[in-house]
C-alpha cells in the first residue's frame, strides 16, 4: 500500500463524515488530547518520516465550515478531523496504511463516543503450513488473473463514479431470516442481483473480495481478504451460494493474512482478479450520537467498490463504480429486495 501512496499521497485516504445529535468539542479534544499522550499511538506516526513523532492538537483538529476536500488534508498524518460547531458536523481522514477499517472505526469511536468493535480471532502463525498455502494461493491469484475475465478497470481517477443507495435494514433482516442466512451473505446477494441487472456485457459470474480484520496488538493493519465467485441466478440460490462459499472458504483468511502484511503487499491491489470489492459495517451507539454519516474513497483501484454502512434502521451503501461495464444510470436507481 505504500508503493501506492507514494505515487499518490492521498490515494490510501477514506473520509467519513458524521452530523452528530450533540457536539461537544471539549470533549472530542480530550480524547484526543490522550491519544496523542501515548507515545506510539498510530495518531502520532508520520508517514514520510515513517517514525513516531510527538503531535499538537492543532495538527489533528481544526475548526471550519467548509467541505474539506482530500487534497487539502496534511498525507503526514493519518488521522485528521475538521469540525463545524453550527453543523454539528465532523469531517473525519484516516490512512488505511496506518489501520484497517476495524481498527480505523474504533479510533474513531474513541473520540466522538461510539461502541468499538470486538474482535477475539487473531491470526495464527504455523511454520511452514502458511509459507505453502501462500505460495499455492500467490500461484491461484496469478492464474486467476491471467484466465478470468474480470471487469475492465478505467484508468483515469475523474471517470469514477460515486453512487449511493439507501437499503431499509428491516428488509434485509427479513430476507435474512426467510432463508436462514447470514447477514453478510444476505446484503451481497442483493447488492450482486442490483450488479447482474446493470451491467452492460454478458457475464454471468462475478469474482468478490470480502475483508477481514483479526485482532492482534502487535501491528497496526490487521487486514485479510477471502475470494468467492458468485454465479448469476435467483435472489435465493445466490444467497445460499453465498453463505456456502464464505463458510467454506474462511481457510483462506490465516494465509492471505500473512500475504496482505508482507513484501507481496504491493502487487495484490491492482492486480487481484476481481470484480467487486465488498466492504460493509455497521455503527454501534447506544445513545443517538450520530444522525448521518457518509464514507467516501479518494480513488479505488477495483472496477466495482462497495462499502455499505449500517446506521440505526438505515443501511447507507456507498458504490464507486471504475469500469465501463456498468450501466450507471441503471446501477443508480433503488435497490430492489
């Protein structure tokens, strides 16, 4: 990931922006202030540097009332949020070569009063099993380059297209429990019956990468990734198809692990056979401390990005779609259950 931050700094960049019920800067400061009291916080690393630093404050917040766009952001430091007090509205930068997103979301979780995530599954290293499996699947993921037809991919950042739908949680909820499935495999079937109906070739499988974060103190990107392959077919099958795949293929999280987190990193972005990436997650509050919130991307290098985000009774889905292949106007309209 940093190869490509390198060659853009604000391409490893995700913003998201919260309208809050209730905006207590001081408080948003202190828990700031005590992150950046923790010497190797990841608030304090710069990345030109690549060392820790001691931080100011003044350097992570700031007061404004405008949209602040990527490239007005400092890329030397992971974490940055604007804030506009007669708004009630946080402009939120994090680095995704500092943290993954579950790691991204508790930090910021800390600091505004939301639920962190929990996850106990941390990675296990066994000798010489991870060193075959990531050969096997370094060899599986070139073949499946060389030999699947995936999405055309553009590759001028200006003609991606943002695309946002909102999906009633309710209905996914019902359509979970209809087919005994999880929630996960639930909301991508929907989300690839939407693709099928719009794209503008004949294709009738779709190659996906779903994310996945372990646990583990030691490193501060914790990320891992599973490929399925979802053949075109009725909302049903595909969820069955689905959840089959993601139970079965949950073996490849502990290599792909070490894969994502090593030398090899700077090869599996844009080369990876796929066709959709598919990223979704949730807000966690007990209280009403948040009454919107979007996710945006600077770029992607995916032909299809996916980051759905559940809030409240609302599921918030962000697509940047980076391939000529889909029928934006189509793509655009509601989301049918």
């Amino acid at each position: 990931m940093m190869r490509f931050k390198k060659k853009n700094p604000y391409s490893t960049y995700t913003k998201h922006t919260f309208i809050l019920n209730k905006l207590k800067i001081s408080e948003i400061t202190k828990q700031i202030n005590k992150l950046i009291s923790k010497k190797n916080h990841d608030i304090n690393f710069d990345t030109q540097k690549q060392k820790y630093i001691k931080r100011n404050i003044s350097d992570i917040i700031k007061n404004t009332n405008k949209i602040i766009s990527f490239k007005e952001i400092n890329t030397n430091i992971p974490y940055q949020l604007f804030y506009s007090v007669k708004e009630k509205k946080i402009q939120f930068f994090a680095d995704h070569v500092m943290a993954d997103g579950r790691r991204m979301y508790n930090i910021i979780s800390y600091i505004i009063g939301l639920e962190k995530f929990k996850t106990k599954n941390k990675p296990r290293y066994i000798p010489y099993y991870i060193e075959i499996q990531l050969y096997i699947y370094f060899i599986y993921l070139c073949s499946k380059r060389l030999f699947s037809l995936n999405l055309l991919r553009y590759k001028i950042k200006t003609l991606q297209t943002l695309i946002t739908h909102n999906i009633s949680l309710d209905d996914i909820k019902k359509l979970k429990k209809t087919h005994n499935s999880s929630f996960i495999s639930t909301l991508l079937a929907v989300y690839c019956k939407h693709i099928f109906s719009s794209l503008l070739i004949k294709k009738d499988t779709l190659s996906i990468c779903l994310p996945y974060a372990f646990s583990y103190k030691k490193r501060t990107n914790n990320i891992s990734i599973m490929f399925i392959n979802v053949k075109k077919n009725n909302i049903k099958n595909l969820i069955k198809d689905i959840d089959s795949q993601i139970n079965i293929k949950k073996y490849m999280l502990q290599p792909f692990y070490y894969f994502c987190n090593n030398k090899y990193h700077n090869i599996n972005n844009e080369l990876l056979p796929l066709d959709v990436f598919f990223s979704s997650s949730y807000i966690i509050q007990k209280n009403e401390i948040v009454k919107d919130y979007t996710f945006r991307h600077y770029s992607i290098s995916s032909p299809i990005n996916i980051n759905p985000i559940t809030l409240n009774n609302l599921i918030k889905g962000t697509t940047i779609l980076n391939t000529p292949f889909i029928n934006k106007l189509k793509y655009n309209k509601k989301i049918t259950i």
